[in-house]
C-alpha cells in the first residue's frame, strides 16, 4: 500500500495542528470518579480507565495509517485533573505560549471538583512496559495468567488483579471501538488508498493487542494502541516506547523485504506517538530505543532498526526522540546511517555505549539479560522494558543542585573552611542529609503512589505485576534501583577550581571576601574567575575537581545505601530544561555565574567554557567513573558547527569517546545564521530539530528563551 | 631564530581542525615567518618571538598533543604544523616530527617555501603530507606582495616534489588585487603543472579579517569558481577550500 502519499498529510494534520484543549478525558475521569467512588482504589482506578476509554472521541481522521488518540485532535492538550490542572514548570519555560493555556478552558464543574480531591504528583510516567509480550502475545494471554493467578492470591492482590482484568479488558474494547469507527470511515471515503487505510486499521483492530500480532503492521498497531492506552490510564508523561526494533524483530524480514514501505509505516506510527497530547505541544521524551547487543555479545540490529531510522530522518518529528545503542560490533550500515543524520543536523539518534550501561545494571544486581535490553525511559533516564522503572526520575531522589549546595556551604560557614577539600567535606555532608530526606519522602511517595492511584493496565504488561497482584513500582523485578539526581554539577566543578586559584591557592582573597565579590559583581574578581581553568578543557587543574566531587558524592552515597542496607545508589543527571528551572531563581555562584542564568545544560563544559574544542570537552568527561550514571545516562552535549560537521567526523569522535569509556554523546549541528532565520521565519523551518539539556524540540516551538539559548551557543563556535 | 632543537617557539595549539590536513587533527601554530604578505590570516605570528608565544620542549609538547590521539586514530587524522612558517624552526619541528613519527602518529606541514633548502632537508622524510603555498608565479609580485624570493620558492618545491612526488599538496591562497587575475592565474597554473605536477591544487579564499584599511584580499565565491577552472586546465585536481 502506498501509504506514502499519505505521510505528508498526516503529517501537516499533527504539525499544523492549532494549540488546544481537549476536555474529553477530563470530563470522563471526573464522571468515573464520581461513580465509581466505593469501589476499592485498583478497581475504580481500572473502572476510570475503561469509562475514558469507551466514552472518550476516537480520531481515525488525522492518522488513517495508525489507530489511536489520547484527544479529540491532535495535540489538544489532554488533561489529567486527578493529578492537578496546570502548566508545569518546565513547559513554561520551554513554550512560553503555553502558560495562560489552560486558563479559561477548562470548566468550573470540573476545576471545583478536583479542588479537594485530586491526588497531587502522580503519574509519573517515565517506563516502559514489555511492548514484547502485547505483540507476541496479545493482551488475551494477560488475562489468562491473570485467572490462573487469582485463585492463589489474597483479598489485596485480588483486587489489582481485577483492576488488571478490567485495564486489559477496557483496552479490548477500545481497539474493537477504533475497528468500528475505521469501517464506518471505510464507507464513507472516496479515496480508494483511503478506503484501504481504513479497512486495514479496522482489519487489524479487530485483533490486536487482544491477539499475537501477524506482520510488521499489526504490531506496529499493538504497540501503539499499548503505548496510548497508558498515557489515558494517566502514567502520563515520558512513557517510552522501549525497544521497538527488538519486540518487532520477527517481522524483521517482512521489513527487509520491501524497506521502503517500512519505513513509510514507521514514519506514520511515530507521528501516532507523537500524538500523545498529554501536554499538547510541551508533551516531550517518549523514548525510543533501537539496537545494541544483547547479553551474548550478538548485534541486534535488524531491518527494523533501520526502519526506525529512516523514519525518524523523513519524518521532522521532536517527541517521541531516538537513542541508539551502541556497541563494538554494531551493524555498520546502522552506524552509518545515523552519522549521516546527526552530521546533516537532525540531532538523533542520541547515542549510548553498551558497554558502560549493561555492565553497570549487572554490577547493580540486574541480571545480564535483563541488563543488556535496557532502554531509555524519558529524557536520559534508563529502565528496562517491563523490569525496571525506578532507576529512572520515576523514583529518582534528592535533585540536588550541585553548584547550590557549594555556594550555601561558602556562605554560611566561610570561616571555617581552610582549603578547598574543607568545601568539599560540607559539600559531601549536605548530600548524605538530602539523600537521606529523599529516601524517606521516596519510599512515602511509592506506597501512596501503589495503593492510591496504582495503574493497573501499565502493571498488567510489567513483569512480576501479575504473579504478585501488586503495582509495578513495587513489583517490577528491579525496584530497588535508586537514582540521585544532580544538576549543576559542571558549574560546582569550576567553582571549585575558581576558590582553589582565588582563595586557597595564591590568590589571596579570604573566602568571605570571594562570595562577597561575587554578590557584589566585582568586575576584576569576575574577570579573573572567567579566565580560571574550566571544566571539559581536558585540563586536569579543573577536572581533578570534577573527581573530588563525584568521589565525595558517592561516599555519602554510600553511607545512606548501607545505613538502609540499599544497593549502590546510582547518579542521574539534569533533565529535560531544568538547567532553567534551577538557574532562574538562583542568585549568583561562585563559579562566575551570574544571577538568574541557567546552569550547566549538560554533563560538559558549561555553556561558553569550552576553550578547547570538542575533542578536550570529551576527553574531560572521559575521565569520570561513566559506570557511576546508571540512572540515567550523564547527558553530554556537543554542538559542532555546520559546516564543519562530516558523517566522518562525527563517527570518529562517538566511536573514540565510546571505545575509550564514554557513556553517552548527543550531537546538535547548529549554524547560528540558519538559527535566526528560523527564528524570523518559523513557517519554513518546520523540520529543524534541535537538542537542548535533556529533550529534542522543533526549534520554531520552542521559547525566545531557549532560542536565543540555542543561537548564542551556535554563534560561540 | 636562536632556538635549540629540542624546543619550539609556539603561538598556538587548535585541536578539533578539520581543514589542515585528513581527520581531525591538532594544530600547532609556530612563531615567526620570514615573508610579510599583506593579506596574512595569522599577523600576529609573523615576528620571530611574541609576548604570547611560549618556549616548549617537543617531547613535552608531543606528550601534550597525544591527548587526541583516539580522535586521530579513529578519524585517519593527526598533527599539523602550521604557523607562521615552520620551517623557520625546522631542527625544533624535526624533533617534535621525529617524536610523534616514532609514535606513529600523521604528519602534516604546512609552508610557504620561502626558506633555505636545508630546512626542508631536516623534515623532508618526517613529514606524510606537504601543503605548498604557491602564491605567484610573478617574482616582482611576489617579492612586492609577500616580500620573499620566488626562485627559492621554486627551487625548493622542484626539489620537494623530486623527493616525494605523492606527499605535496599545493596551496593557492586567492588574494583579490594581488594573484586572482586572470593572466597571473595561468602563469601560475602553468608553474604548478612544471613542479608538481602530480599535486592536487587548494584554493583558498582570501579574508580582510587582518588587511589594512583601503585594501581588499578577499574574493567572491564566483572569482574563486573562475581561479577553478583556470588552475583546472593545468592540475589533476582542484578544489576550493571554503
């Protein structure tokens, strides 16, 4: 079928889409939970989930490829009111045409009625279930375990396994209802290729994900019917897509066949992806994960990987984004596919090196072949499909900002520091109490999550879910995989090399003295700062400090991991746009950074201190602990000018960082002059994606704030 | 220059260069030239020593360069030397050129060819890949514009491309007002064809980054397109290095 004619369409009908709201999801979860309220938490939770899902309006329109929607048109903000009614943080910082969005629309009845009642942070998304088992198996296979398991299991399990049974069951119902609205649109089209589209989806509906899927199309339909039936039972944001190229991997064949076609049907299941409108246009990191190794060492690479990735080339999609795995003996015809992309400027595939992550989940305690199919959950965050969400920020603790935490220590107790180590020391206390106060607020935080609002259809595709009758936060095989999470951690690095020139080493300057230059934005002190050495220059008088750091983070680590007797806690770093979120409000610090600007958007140099090039800024990174990051990848960020930019050289410098022990690298080729064009010109630039701290954004939706970001760093190359 | 062999006068240290030789590459910028062209793009590295030059010793500074090996290795790339002119330093460039051949890394050297014959001597099989500025075949032009003696010029990459015939590039920089005529343009297709007559042929647009007021080096992409084609008709292989 050519559904090549169509892309183009369905792809001006998500990205031409005008900015809305969609109250249906809203209106439905507030009747459910009106009438379902006696029912014990897993049931009503399920009984909402089904109630949103037969009532809510089903789009066959925009997409006739694909099933699925998550709101009446495509990205029309939908609303989850029982976790609260407005723009989060983030999305205000990075669409600031978003923040009034919500006022006005959304209608008394419903505001007033979750004013007492919704259940604050929730849904937290950032997993991925087992895509696998819901295209070999089909959901049917789920309820059948779920039977055989009930017998066994007590009052309590019994009830999530009804809410499973009613989630999975809901989900039946619901593809049988796209089949429907499929024919009926089947008989009123005129369009023969139309006419196909329609009959196909309502064909494949009619089967799946009740059913195993039989070819490429059907589990492409499974898997997204799956994915979009988790974000309306409310896990909401971040949920990624897992491994597609691994749980489609015996349709490999058909793909190889006829690539083009699939492709074609890849671009258009990722503009389904794309339609989750959870937060309309601000919905961001779905991940998607393609090859890597598995625990034999075998590439897994195959004619779906390829697909992926011809399709995230053709199709300008943001959300979901890419990673590509990478290992010694990757498919070189995948490699060089994705060199080609990232040297043209389409900032993915992200990449990440198999060879740091698995062995760190095995060293945690993940089993090897649990470990070597591990993907990225949201931004950076890693999990592993089905088995793993909490070493994501899931469950991530502490947020510590690194830079913060030196700059109060300097200011509430300068006297008594010494040497720069003394910094340290208060530095490595004061994360022992955050990790301590997080740990506590975490493990409050799982149980209300798992008893109050569990999600019982995410859960029935987890594994260990069924068997214990329990929520996956508690039941996934690895929910003891802690996350602290730092950001700011490149600017305490150079406030560190800073105090050990100005103060501590032949500088002079008494430590009080240092911070109230700096408050008080003493020029001369500013310039000698600047000119100190920084961080991500392979300059081993700053990055020595990079390793005090991490090493006294990791002892205080320590200490609470084993106080708790906790494996290891693992470090993830800066996510999404919080280098703004942080920044914003903070005043300055003593890494000559101003007040109010953003922090360190990445694991390198920090924004304007790369002296050096890019090669020095990964040989710095180099010289951390990368097995330490096994939360979520460390974000490292290199921004290489256009024209400057061959497949060949971005294939040297990823395979170099990553043969010598790099974790993970994102490549964003930017030309600062193509940038303030598209800032002039959206309307012709629809296609530009960029890649900022820990999300990839079409640059024309994105804030003045993150464009000026964006075109600064591309005019500093 | 008063330097002992195993050091260098060096102004600079780029790494991460793209446009300086195969891969990626580390350049190192030595002090001091012998020519004083009007349009040069490095003014700064002209005068035998400078405020911000520093003295290395070239084992220490191999040392220091080895930090991207990986990238070279991985990339096919390796270490040029650039300046200023090289070979104004050429017993300290053999010995760092000695050091990183030792360690197998590739060589580049980029030079104007202004310069005795014996420097080249030294470095003439040290080095994997000559860049050969040929700026003039005009000797009053180029004695006016860069200040030096053509027929040196000449002699040496007669000699140079006699020794290693495969391993010389030729440099073109396009200077408006000085070699980007027409006629000039021939005469110095013409030569290339004579002394190197296996080289591929760079051509390198002028800029007025460092030109004085009231003179104007750089060329448009259409003059550049026109040197092409004229250089074409005497060399196997002419590009222009934007």
């Amino acid at each position: 079928m050519l559904v090549n004619q169509l892309l183009r369409t369905i792809e001006d009908n998500l990205f031409g889409a005008e900015d809305g709201v969609c109250l249906d999801r809203a209106r439905l979860v507030t009747e459910a939970d009106a009438k379902f309220g006696g029912e014990p938490g897993p049931v009503k939770r399920a009984m909402m989930f089904r109630h949103i899902l037969e009532g809510m309006t089903l789009d066959v329109a925009s997409n006739p490829v694909f099933a699925g929607n998550t709101s009446s048109r495509p990205r029309a903000w939908m609303l989850r009111p029982e976790f609260g009614i407005h723009v989060g943080e983030q999305i205000r910082i990075e669409h600031e045409d978003l923040v009034d969005h919500l006022k006005g629309k959304v209608p008394e009845e419903i505001t007033q009625y979750w004013e007492s009642r919704r259940f604050g942070y929730g849904g937290i998304g950032h997993f991925s279930a087992d895509y696998g088992v819901a295209v070999e198996h089909g959901l049917n296979h789920i309820l059948a375990r779920i039977e055989d398991v009930r017998a066994g299991a007590n009052e309590t399990q019994r009830t999530v396994l009804e809410g499973m049974r009613i989630g999975c069951e809901a989900m039946i119902g619901w593809a049988g209802r796209y089949a429907d609205a499929a024919e009926e649109a089947a008989s009123r089209a005129d369009d023969p290729l139309l006419v196909e589209c329609h009959r196909r989806v309502a064909a494949a509906c009619r089967r799946v994900p009740a059913e195993p899927a039989r070819d490429f199309f059907e589990g492409l339909q499974a898997m997204l019917l799956v994915h979009l039936g988790m974000v309306l039972e409310g896990q909401g944001l971040s949920i990624s897509v897992g491994l597609p190229d691994r749980a489609l991997e015996r349709f490999g064949d058909e793909a190889a066949s006829d690539p083009e076609a699939a492709t074609a049907l890849v671009r258009a299941f990722l503009i389904g992806v794309a339609s989750n409108a959870v937060q309309g246009k601000g919905s961001k990191t779905q991940a998607i994960t393609v090859g890597g190794a598995d625990h034999t060492g075998t590439d897994r690479c195959n004619a779906v990987t390829t697909a992926f990735l011809n399709a995230f080339d053709t199709t300008p999609v943001s959300d979901p984004h890419l990673f590509l795995r990478w290992h010694p003996a990757i498919d070189d015809g995948v490699m060089s596919k994705a060199a080609a992309m990232l040297a043209r400027g389409r900032s993915m595939p992200l990449l990440v090196n198999d060879e740091q992550v698995a062995p760190a989940l095995v060293e945690a305690g993940v089993a090897p072949e649990d470990a070597w199919g591990y993907c990225i959950v949201g931004c950076n965050e890693l999990g592993i499909p089905g088995r793993a969400c909490q070493c994501g920020s899931t469950m991530g603790f502490g947020h510590q900002n690194d830079v913060g935490v030196l700059d109060n220590v300097m200011r509430t107790d300068a006297a008594s520091m010494t040497c720069t180590e003394d910094l340290l020391g208060a530095y490595e206390k004061t994360v022992e109490e955050t990790a301590e106060k997080g740990l506590a607020a975490r493990h409050k935080q799982v149980t209300r999550l798992a008893d109050v609002v569990p999600f019982c259809f995410c859960s029935a595709l987890c594994h260990g879910c069924v068997e214990k009758g329990d929520d996956l936060l508690r039941a996934m095989p690895y929910s003891d995989i802690y996350g602290f999470y730092v950001i700011g951690t490149a600017n305490a690095v150079n406030a560190l090399a800073a105090v050990e020139a100005e103060v501590f080493g032949n500088g002079g300057r008494s430590l009080a003295d240092y911070v109230t230059g700096i408050d008080e934005g003493d020029a001369a002190l500013l310039e000698r700062i600047a000119a100190a050495p920084k961080w991500g220059n392979d300059d081993d008088r700053a990055d020595r400090w990079a390793l005090a750091l991490n090493r006294a983070r990791d002892r205080a680590l320590r200490r609470v991991s084993g106080r708790h007797q906790l494996p290891p806690f693992a470090v993830c770093h800066v996510v999404r746009s919080l280098h703004h979120f942080y920044g914003a409000p903070l005043g300055p610090t003593p890494d000559g950074r101003r007040a109010g600007e953003p922090l360190g958007d990445s694991i390198g140099a920090v924004q304007g201190t790369a002296r050096n090039g890019p090669t020095a800024t990964l040989n710095s990174v180099l010289k951390l602990d990368a097995k330490r990051w096994y939360s979520g990848v460390y974000n490292l960020n290199i921004t290489l000018p256009a024209g400057q930019a061959s497949p060949g050289v971005v294939r040297s410098l990823m395979e170099a960082f990553f043969a010598d022990g790099g974790q993970e690298l994102q490549f964003n080729v930017l030309d600062a002059e193509r940038l303030r064009d598209a800032k002039k010109h959206p309307e012709r630039y629809r296609d530009l994606v960029v890649r900022i701290a820990g999300l990839n954004a079409r640059f024309v939706e994105l804030s003045e704030l993150e464009q000026d970001e964006l075109i600064r760093r591309a005019e500093a190359l | 220059m008063n330097m002992p062999d195993a050091s260098l006068l060096i102004a600079d240290v780029q790494r991460f260069c793209l446009r300086d030789g195969p891969g990626i590459r580390t350049v190192v910028f030595l002090q001091g030239c012998g020519l004083h062209c009007w349009w040069c793009h490095n003014p700064q590295m002209r005068p035998a020593s400078s405020g911000d030059a520093r003295e290395v010793e070239t084992g220490a500074l191999a040392d220091e360069l080895m930090r991207d090996e990986r990238y070279w290795r991985r990339s096919g790339g390796g270490v040029t030397l650039s300046g200023g002119e090289p070979l104004c330093q050429a017993g300290g460039c053999a010995a760092l050129l000695a050091e990183l051949k030792k360690r197998e890394i590739h060589r580049c050297v980029e030079t104007a060819g202004a310069v005795p014959w014996d420097a080249f001597e030294k470095l003439v099989s040290l080095v994997d890949l000559w860049f050969f500025d040929m700026k003039s075949a005009d000797a009053d032009r180029f004695r006016e514009g860069a200040g030096g003696d053509l027929e040196q010029v000449r002699t040496n990459l007669r000699e140079l491309t006699g020794r290693v015939p495969d391993r010389v590039t030729i440099r073109v920089p396009l200077i408006n007002g000085f070699n980007a005529d027409a006629d000039g343009l021939e005469a110095l297709g013409r030569q290339v064809a004579e002394l190197a007559p296996r080289s591929a042929v760079q051509i390198l647009p002028g800029h007025d980054l460092h030109v004085d007021s009231g003179r104007k080096a750089a060329v448009s992409r259409e003059e550049c397109e026109d040197a092409r084609k004229i250089l074409a008709a005497h060399a196997p292989n002419v590009e222009v290095c934007w």
